[in-house]
C-alpha cells in the first residue's frame, strides 16, 4: 500500500481519479515501456500521449481521491463505498516499423512510412489482479525526396502514428471497462427454466 502512495506522489499528474460516480476509474499510469528488441526513441512523447488521451474520457480523471486509507483491506472497502474501480495502467511498445518505399507510379518521391503497435495493460488496486487491456496499431506515411534526413522526417510520423494508436488502445480499454461494469452491475445470470 506504501508503494500506491509513493506512486501517487512521484507521478503527480500522471494519476487519475474518479469522483465517486458508478462506473468511474481512478487510474495510476505506471508509466511507459518498451517490449523486448524495442527502441521507439518517443518515450516520454508517447507518455505525454498517453496522459493527454487519458484525460479525453470522463470515465477516467486525473486526481487522487482524498482521505484513502492505506491498508488495503480498508482501501477496497472505501472504493467500493464510493463505486470506484482503481486500477494501475502501463503503456506498453510492442513494435515500431520505418520503411522507406520506392516511388509510386508516375510519382518522383519516394514513401517514408513510421509505423507503431502498442498496448495498454492494468491491474486492480489494491488486489493486483489483471484486469483489462487494449491495442492500437497504426501506420502514417509521407513522401520524401532524396536527400531528405529519414530520421529527422520520421520523428513526427511516427508520433502521428503513436497518437491514433494510443487512441485505439485507450478506446478499447475505456470499452472492456464500461462493458465489465454493465456486466456487474447486472449481476449473476439466472439460468432460465425450462417449460
């Protein structure tokens, strides 16, 4: 439970919190990382993303409730009193693509394609259960000519491609949410009867 408040305190703005409305997920980004063989070279840019789409959904808020209690038996309680489902999120790179494609019929320059696949995981606070998750892929290309610097041109491609990949990511995960808080809110199937 130290390790929640610590977390809490060290990434500032990189919690989320929710007002105690049915449905509403306090979040705590654990941060961004990259899978194995991976080098983006966008990290903190792709945090920066991260966060900024986060913010987009008003299922998910940026502040930590006040007065949580730190035993974690006490915290689930209190979560549960004020329907709030906490949960710890990661951004994950799974893969970065560049290519550099010839010339398209009857065109003179050639292609520069940046491309990224990622993936947004989390677990429940304080239980530590896995929990939800989304992907998002996406490619964005441009035309460059010659003598163009493929690194300097691919930067912002890449961070274009990053963007709507967060935003699939995010979108799914807010989905798989909202879908598993129906399915409580439901409760157990009754078996039908038969006649």
């Amino acid at each position: 439970m130290i390790r929640l408040f610590c977390m809490v305190a060290l990434l500032g703005s990189s919690v989320a919190y929710a007002g105690g409305r049915p449905g509403q997920y306090y979040l705590v980004v654990r941060g961004v990382q990259e899978g194995d063989g991976v080098t983006s070279g966008i990290l903190p840019e792709l945090k920066t993303l991260f966060l900024a789409e986060l913010k987009k959904h008003s299922e998910l808020t940026l502040e930590a409730p006040a007065g949580l209690p730190a035993d974690p038996e006490a915290l689930h309680d209190e979560l549960a009193k004020r329907k709030i489902r906490a949960l710890e999120v990661t951004l994950r790179v799974l893969g970065v693509t560049s290519t550099v494609n010839p010339p398209r019929d009857g065109k003179q320059f050639r292609v520069l394609q940046r491309g990224v696949k990622l993936s947004v995981f989390g677990s429940t606070i304080p239980e530590n259960v896995v929990a939800i998750g989304g992907n998002g892929e996406s490619t964005v290309g441009t035309e460059i000519g010659k003598t163009a610097d493929v690194e300097r041109e691919g930067k912002p491609l890449l961070l274009d491609a990053a963007k709507e990949a967060i935003r699939q990511a995010v979108d799914m995960t807010v989905t798989k949410l909202n879908l598993a808080a129906k399915s409580e809110a439901a409760g157990p199937k009754k078996p039908k009867k038969k006649k």
